[in-house]
C-alpha cells in the first residue's frame, strides 16, 4: 500500500540522542551531520561564521570538507575559519547510490527542474537532484583531464584564457594538488584497479593498432579508463574508498569536528543546514553583508509560500562561496551584484560563455572471430572500458573529443533481461551475494558467447560565446534573469520576496556540431578498423554480420549535466568574471567554486577539474588566515627602517596628516599609519636619504579593518615642492585597499583601485590579501608581503608571493619633469601612505638593480 504520511512514534525526543523515530527508522545519521537554523543561530555565540558555502552537492561538499580539514591542521588552530553550509534540499543518503545495494530509484524523491518550462529556448533539459550531495551521489564517474591543449587556448587578442598558475597547478605533480592528487583521491588512479583481464588486454592492444596505425586520423591516443572508482585499498587494514562521492568526505568532517569540539557547538568549526535555499546575497560596498535564505517547508517543499525567508548577518571579514550548479550560480550572482557599469567596459559578463558538451551513444554485437578474440575462460568475469582521445579542426579552433569505450559478453539470457545489449551492466555495482556472481558467470558462457557487446559514448566540446552580451544573440548560448516582477519572479514566504528566474538559451553552433558529426563518424569507422570490416559495415543492422548494429543515437544538449563557463576564471577583469582562485573580481569577500567558473570546456567529465580547482580555491582561502614569516635583515637589501622612524630617515610630509608613528611593545620594529575608528587622515611618511631608479621593494604589512586603505609610493618626487594633486599624480603608488574603492566614479571592487594594483594605472589581476580580523574578534591579524620591481619603464607587484599586477608606462621621464597618467619618473623617492583607518609596516627593505 501507499503510505500518506511516516509515523511518529510518539515517544518524546531525548536529548541525547534527539533523534525521531518515524514508521521505519531512527532518524539518527541527519541528526548527527546536520542542524536546524535555531541551533545556526545558537553556535553564533561562538563566534560568527568565517565562512558560507551555498550547496554541499560535488563542489561545495567537497570544499567545504577542505576548509575543516586544511584549517584543522593549520599551526594555530584557532585562526581556522568557521564555516557553514546551506544546501536547499534534504538529506537523502550517505554515499554514491551505487554503493547502496539494490535501492532502486532513490533518486527521483529529489528530482527538480533545472530549468523551469517557459524558462528555457531548449526542451531537453533533464531535472537534477536537488540534496546534500547533489550529483555526486548519482554521477557516472568517467573522469579524464582536461588535456593541456584545453589549457593553452586563446582568445581573439592571443591571450591565454586559462590563467597559467592555474595550468601550473592542475598539471603539477609528487604533490598534494592538482590532478596527479585529485586522481588518486577520487579513485581514477590507480587506473583499472577494478577492470582488468584477457578481454580488457586484448581489447586496449587492438585498440592502440588502431590509433598507432593512424586508421582513423582524427583519434590520438588510447588510455586506461579513468573511472572514479578505487577498487584497491588505500593501505593495509583499510577498504577500498569505492566510488568516489563528495558528501563522505563532508560527513566524515562534520562527525570528527564534533569529536574534537566535544558536541559543543560554540567551539564547532563546521556545520550543515538542509532545506534551507539561499536567494540573494545582500552586497554593500562590493562586499557581501547579508545572506537571504529561504527555510523550505519539508512537508511542502514545492510551495515557496510555505518557505519562511530569515537573513543571516555577516561579518566584515566572512567569505561566501557559491558551489550551485552553473544555472543556478549564475541566477544568485546577477541577482545579488551585477557589476557596475564602469567595471563593465563591454557590458555584464556574467551569464555569457555557456558551454555544455554533445554527446552520442551507440551500440553494437561484434562477432569474437572478427576481433580474433580467444574463446573466455568460463570462471573469469569479463568487462573492458577504455578512453579513447580526439580531436578536429573547426572555425573556432581545435574541438576536442572522447569515446567512453564499454566492452562485455554478450548475456542474452533471462535473468539479466536488457543485458545483451548493455555492456555497462555489471560495470558499476555493489553485488554482494554470491549466488550473483556465479549467475553472472554462467550467463557469460551461455547464448550469444559468440559475441561481446560494445558500446562508445562519444563526449565533444563546445564553444562559448564571451563578446556577445546575454540576451543579445539568440544563436549563441547564455543565462540571464528575467526582469523583476510578474511572471519571471520567484515569490517566498509570507512577505512576498520576489527573486527573478534564470533564463537558459542553449544553442548548438556550426562548430558544435561540427565536433558531434566528426565524433560520431570516427565512432564508427574505428570500429570498422578494429575490426577489419569495409567502411559502412558498423551501420548496418544484421545479426549474422560480424559487426551488428544496434542502435543509438545523439542526446540532447540539455542533458548532460555539464553546462559551464559563465563565471569564468581569468586574470583580466574587462574578459572574466573571477581571479584564478575562482574569487569575483568586482566583489571582495565572494568565490565560486563550481563548473561555471571553466573559461573552455574541452570534452573531459567537469569533475575531476572541478575537484581539483575547489582544493585550490580552498587552499587559497586558508592561506588568508595564515601570516607571513617575518624576515629581518635579508643579504643584499638595505633596511629602510629599524625602530624609529624619524632617525631611519624618514619624514611627514606636510602635505596632509601627521598620523605616523613608531608602534610600541612589539617584537620587531613597526611603523604605523594612520587613525582608527575608520578616521580618514591622508598623509605621507617618505624615506628622505636617497633617490631610487631600478630596485625590488619588499616590505609587510597587516590592517585591522576591511575599511583600511593605504599605498607605496615608488618614484616620487620631493613633496616640498609640488602641491598634493601633482604630487599624487607624479607618483607611482601600489595600493593597499581591500575595498576596491574608486573615488571618481563612487564604485566599490574596482581592480584599478584594490589591493596590489598600481593606482589608475595597471589593475590588480586577483585578490591575494590575508584576512582583516577585527580589532575585538580575538584572533591575530596576519601579516602581509609585497614585493615591488620596478625596472627602466616595468613594473611587477607580488603580494604574498603571487603576482598581481604588472605593466610597462608608457614613457619615463626625468625626476624634475612633471608627469600624469601613464608616464612616471624615472628615479625618485619611497614613501609610504596612510588614508583611512590604521595600516602597519615591517621589514622595509630595498635593493637596488
């Protein structure tokens, strides 16, 4: 019978363990990992939260799991951030539905329309599961690289659309980062750990005769099957991690965070909210200062009238991270901070570049004579998988794509009914009664023995649009919001919150389908080759051929899972949307860590790469909260100060204010500038005993407020002799300003006025500073380093060893001659400014070139 509602038993809740028993089961593994928005607001007495991360589903399970354990082990445990997780749907299960026995199709309890009918030009569009967890609980776990070919691309100005510390990243290896590491965490390494034997050898040798031999000229290389499964235990005394899912590794956290905390939730560094949907980031100043949320009614989910909308306040120093999916990443973000108008020379870039992959399936019976296949050992059971790689030439460039090459027996027996036509069958599943796995054998070598089964999925790139804007050409793919109001509008809660829909144009262009023609013929003419068979035989659809085809066909666009690209990562603000650490270039405190952020797409399963850019995005972030090493003296480097700045050298200039001074009690010299309490008071400190021409600068420093704004002049010009406008604009100045804040045009998040960037002149590529802890928040404020080469008309400016800015001016002129805009002096002095709120120096050190 059909149940209309579980059973409450009736028993009260205990405290310990408050869990509910309901008609089947103990509610106890979601009591245990998740919390309600009460307790949410209950553990702030603890401390508010460092940081949240929107959806636990592949990318914000896994990042969010990074966070606790990468600051779990930082040297001073108590800078490690706080993190929250909001995901908008329930909890389902605990692992890989595959790695559950026979549980038949769980996942449609959560199933829910990535894109609304009415909402989309495509009707293709499958619905997605919706739940913590999210698709890494029910992907296929085919997971190659991108290849390098995919990383070295440009653009239409020859500029590579891959940041190279990010190539640098995924392709390092004997660390633990990038795919070398993410393979082996996800289980595609060791390759084939699960599928081996004489019908994979023979398969894989044939197969590379084939590509060797050029037979089919568009195909490049035949590579073990990098599926992310681990069949092979981790070390002795250990299981194997089996396949690969990202809401174990945040279970696991969730649980050992308890542990180390005691079930205090005061002293928790990690928690998880279901059912709660995030609908707007509330952004003031370039800064993200609230979070709306929708709490979804578990008995009515669908009616958002039911949801009761709450708003969670953020400190100056937290950090949001949107790990959706591209669809709805895309939606929050032109929601909540639509760039302004000066940071958008070409108009919004969010929305644009949507890329999703073509992709066909096709089947066919291969008589065992024809692949001169010896006859099966009758105890062995038999599946090959292989990775076959390719490539064509279209009007965009290089399109690359793949096979998913399956191979098995062909079972045409009653008791696995479909198998005959199914390679893929017995690939992926937990059997764990025995019985099953001798009727899996005796079928092997019953009817139909004669011939194996293949099938080859073939997975191809497709190219996004990045010039046109959203909304603009209908012939190209984007994601916009509908305007506000009416029809295009979301509504929430009692209060009627009204938040705009996402509109999906999805196209297939010329050169799409150009990469899914050339696909699909190599499909078939390398079966042809493998199998010696003239050309035309794989399309033919008779039994008593050596070749039978049978059947398949292309899937539609929408239906892949794999849209990207509209969030792109890039170190030019005017031709991305975020830094190559995934951070929005126009908001401060916002990352994202999902498939949207892909500048190409290439013909690789998003996740392996997704993976490895969420562990390098997490990186970055803990990297915030650790301090840099205080040198000192360091070989072949003047000290430009030592304590006391006054018999250092240097002087105030009397330009504006006097706010400089020797800090006390600390235990290295500092000097200090400005006033607190967000004070402006705009001044200059500058070294008086020597001129500089070509040098490198290396100095730290460390601000309390996320309102502290401050700049190094290089070059400068004696001040006495010039009034304040011409002697700011003769100066270079390297700035410190983690508000981005563009005083001419009143705009936060401008990369021509944010940390590391040379005021007006060359933008800071990516945000790189270490987290301003408030003055009373208990935790210390990390130092940061700069350091400056300023060489003939070239600048470069590293802040914490990444570079950040560079340029070359157009002209240098002598240290007399005035100067504006982009031509600077050739020589002249250091100084060191204060503006707003208090910023602190140590190490000032130069050498000269």
């Amino acid at each position: 019978m059909v149940l209309n509602r579980l059973q409450d038993s009736g028993e009260p809740i205990q405290t310990v363990p408050d869990v509910q028993r309901t008609t089947f089961s103990l509610d106890g593994v979601s009591r245990f990992v998740c919390n309600t928005w009460e307790e949410i607001l209950g553990a702030q007495g603890g401390g508010q939260f460092d940081a949240i991360v929107i959806g636990s589903g592949m990318y914000g399970a896994y990042t969010a799991a990074k966070l606790f354990e990468f600051g779990r082990r930082m040297d001073q445990q108590n800078q490690a951030p706080r993190v929250l997780v909001l995901e908008s749907g329930p909890f389902l299960i605990t692992e890989h539905v595959q790695n559950l026995t026979r549980i038949g199709n769980i996942g449609s309890l959560v199933l829910e329309n990535l894109v609304e009918p009415g909402q989309t030009n495509e009707n293709t569009f499958v619905q997605h599961h919706r739940c913590i967890g999210g698709k890494s609980l029910f992907w296929g776990g085919w997971s190659p690289r991108l290849v390098e070919e995919d990383l070295d691309k440009v653009d239409t100005d020859g500029d590579l659309l891959w940041p190279d510390d990010v190539k640098e990243y995924l392709f390092q290896n004997n660390q633990q980062d990038g795919y070398e590491y993410i393979e082996r965490e996800i289980g595609a390494y060791p390759v084939q750990d699960f599928i081996r034997g004489p019908l994979y050898e023979n398969l894989k040798t044939k197969s590379e005769e084939v590509v060797s031999d050029n037979k089919v000229n568009s195909l490049k290389a035949v590579l073990a099957p990098p599926i992310a499964v681990q069949g092979e235990t981790p070390g002795s005394g250990l299981f194997s991690l089996d396949k690969f899912s990202s809401l174990p590794l945040l279970l696991d956290s969730i649980r050992e965070d308890a542990e180390i905390s005691g079930g205090s939730d005061a002293q928790r560094k990690l928690f998880l909210v279901p059912y709660a949907e995030v609908l707007k980031l509330e952004t003031v100043n370039g800064r993200v200062t609230q979070v709306v949320v929708a709490l979804i009614d578990p008995a009515n989910p669908q009616d958002k009238s039911k949801a009761r909308v709450v708003r969670l306040d953020l400190k100056p120093s937290a950090m949001v991270v949107i790990a959706g999916n591209t669809i709805n990443s895309t939606r929050l973000a032109l929601n909540s901070f639509p760039r302004p108008q000066q940071l958008a020379p070409t108009g919004e870039l969010m929305g644009r570049n949507l890329m999703f992959h073509v992709r066909d399936n096709f089947t066919w019976r291969i008589r065992r004579d024809a692949l001169n296949l010896p006859q099966p050992d009758p105890t062995v059971i038999k599946t090959a998988a292989l990775h076959i790689t390719g490539s064509t030439q279209t009007n965009q460039g290089v399109g690359q794509f793949h096979f998913q090459f399956y191979a098995a027996p062909n079972m045409d027996v009653p008791v696995f009914p479909g198998a005959s036509k199914d390679p893929e069958r017995f690939l992926y599943q937990m059997v764990p009664n025995i019985e099953d796995v001798e009727s899996i054998r005796e079928a092997q070598r019953g009817i139909g023995n004669d011939r194996i089964v293949v099938r080859i999925r073939t997975v191809g790139e497709t190219f996004g649009d990045r010039t046109s804007p959203v909304g603009s050409n209908p012939n190209v793919s984007w994601i916009g919001v509908n305007p506000f109001g009416g029809t295009g509008d979301d509504v929430y809660g009692t209060e009627q919150l009204r938040v705009p829909k996402a509109y999906v144009n999805l196209v297939e262009n010329s050169d799409d389908v150009a990469v899914r023609n050339n696909q699909s013929q190599a499909a078939f003419a390398f079966i042809e080759a493998l199998t010696n068979q003239p050309s035309g035989s794989a399309g033919i659809q008779d039994p008593n051929a050596p070749i039978e085809y049978c059947g398949g066909g292309a899937d539609g666009i929408g239906t892949t899972y794999h849209e990207s690209g509209t969030l792109w990562i890039g170190t030019d603000y005017t031709k991305s949307v975020t830094d190559a650490n995934g951070r929005f270039h126009h908001v401060s405190n916002c990352y994202c860590v999902d498939q949207s952020i892909f500048p190409t797409v290439g013909s690789a399963n998003p996740v392996p790469t997704g993976i490895a850019l969420s562990r390098k995005i997490a990186g970055s972030i803990i990297e915030r909260y650790q301090s840099v090493d205080f040198v000192g003296d360091e070989p072949g480097f003047q000290t430009l100060y030592s304590g006391n700045f006054l018999n250092d050298g240097w002087k105030i200039t009397s330009l504006g204010s006097q706010n400089f001074f020797d800090v006390s009690n600390q235990p290295y010299p500092v000097l200090g500038a400005g006033l607190g309490n967000n004070n402006v008071s705009l001044g200059v400190v500058w070294f008086t005993r020597q001129k500089f021409q070509d040098f490198i600068l290396k100095l730290d420093w460390r601000a309390f407020d996320i309102e502290a704004n401050s700049g190094i002049f290089l070059r400068m010009p004696d001040p006495e002799t010039l009034n304040a406008n011409d002697f700011y604009d003769s100066s270079i100045e390297v700035q410190i300003d983690e508000q981005g804040y563009d005083f001419t045009n009143d705009i936060y998040g401008s990369p021509l006025h944010k940390t590391g960037s040379v005021y007006e002149i060359f933008p800071a590529q990516r945000w790189a500073a270490k987290v301003f802890q408030s003055r009373n928040s208990g935790k210390t404020n990390c130092w940061n380093s700069y350091e400056i080469r300023v060489q003939g008309n070239e600048i470069e400016v590293k802040l914490n060893d990444l570079l950040v800015s560079s340029g070359t001016f157009a002209e240098l002129l002598g240290f007399d001659a005035p100067s504006d805009g982009n031509k600077k002096r050739s020589e002249g002095y250091i100084g060191l400014q204060c503006h707003t709120e208090v910023v602190q120096f140590r190490n000032i050190r130069i050498r000269e070139l």
